[in-house]
C-alpha cells in the first residue's frame, strides 16, 4: 500500500488541449487556464463556445481538453 493516498499525490502539470482541429501540449496547466480564460472573454459566437468547453474540461483537471 502506498503511504501516500493517490488523490494527495501532485497530478502531473501537463496537458494537451485540441483547438480548431490543432493539438497543443502546454507544460503548465495554469497557463492552459489563463490563456482560454482569456481567448474566451475576447472571442464571441462559435470561438467563444469552442474556448469555453476547452476551459471547462482544464477546470474540471483532465489531461486531455478538446472543443468537441
């Protein structure tokens, strides 16, 4: 058994994101978040929904964010 409970383990601090069909692996997760963040409060219509589902899924801390 471990001494350490998986879920207090540190996750790792990469993730891959798919925006307009172009996959981006981002070393810090915190800047994924600010950068769509950003790019959702700047864009409207369809960019802005696309933006939003990507920052959801980096909000909700899965490895692997898409805009589908």
């Amino acid at each position: 058994m471990l001494s350490i409970p998986e879920l207090a383990m540190p996750k790792s601090n990469t993730v891959t994101t798919v925006y307009n069909g172009i996959r981006e692996v981002w070393t810090d997760y915190e800047q994924a978040k600010a950068y769509y963040l950003e790019l959702m409060m700047t864009t409207d219509g369809e960019e802005r929904d696309r933006a939003e589902c990507v920052y959801i899924q980096l909000l909700h801390g899965l490895d692997e964010c898409s805009d589908e």
